[in-house]
C-alpha cells in the first residue's frame, strides 16, 4: 500500500491549483465544450455530496452509503472547477480518503 505525507498532498494539491488558473489557446472551441461539460457534471455530483462526511453519497446504492473511488474524481472535479471552497473540500476528500486506507501489509484485505 502507498503512503502519502500530508506535506506531498498540500503540494500536489498547490501545485494543482496554480496551474488550474492557466489561460488556453482557444483552437477550435474543445475548451468551451469541455468547461461547460464539466461545470454540468459538477453541479449535478453537488447534489451527491455530503458535505458533514467529506465524501460522495454512493449512486448506486439503495441505501446513503459512501464511495471513496467517486469521491476521489469529484476532488479532481473540485480542483478543476476552483471556485468558492472547493479546493478545501477536495483536501478534505483525499485526506479522508487516504485517513481510511489499510496500511498494515500483512493483514491484506
């Protein structure tokens, strides 16, 4: 199992959000379509989020259970997007996350 320092997810995460603000080259207007299909995406796992818990409600469930893979592409999506507080609730997201993994190798899952 990897493990991460908590100094290598604040600057990975930095690093993310300084090149998130880069202006692109319009070429032939992918980027427009791109950032439209994104914002759309977002707004729709929104309404999945569970703010109180730093996770993404599972979408298949029958029951409020959490994911922690869809959880981890909606802070890609957070830093992405970079508005409001979202670039502190995806560090929320990945140190959840990362705080749940199994990291004793001999008691494999």
């Amino acid at each position: 199992m990897i493990g991460f320092s908590g100094l290598w997810v604040a600057s990975t995460l930095l690093a993310q959000r300084a090149f998130a603000g880069r202006n692109l080259v319009p070429r032939n207007g992918t980027e427009t379509y791109a950032t439209g299909l994104l914002h759309e995406s977002m707004d729709w796992m929104d309404m999945y989020y569970d703010s109180e818990r730093g996770y993404l409600f599972r979408l298949d469930a029958a029951a409020l259970t959490h994911d922690t893979r869809s959880s981890v592409w909606y802070a890609a999506g957070l830093l992405a997007r970079n508005e409001a507080d979202d670039i502190e609730q995806a560090v929320r997201i990945v140190k959840n996350v990362i705080g749940g993994q199994f990291k004793n190798e001999s008691e494999q899952w």
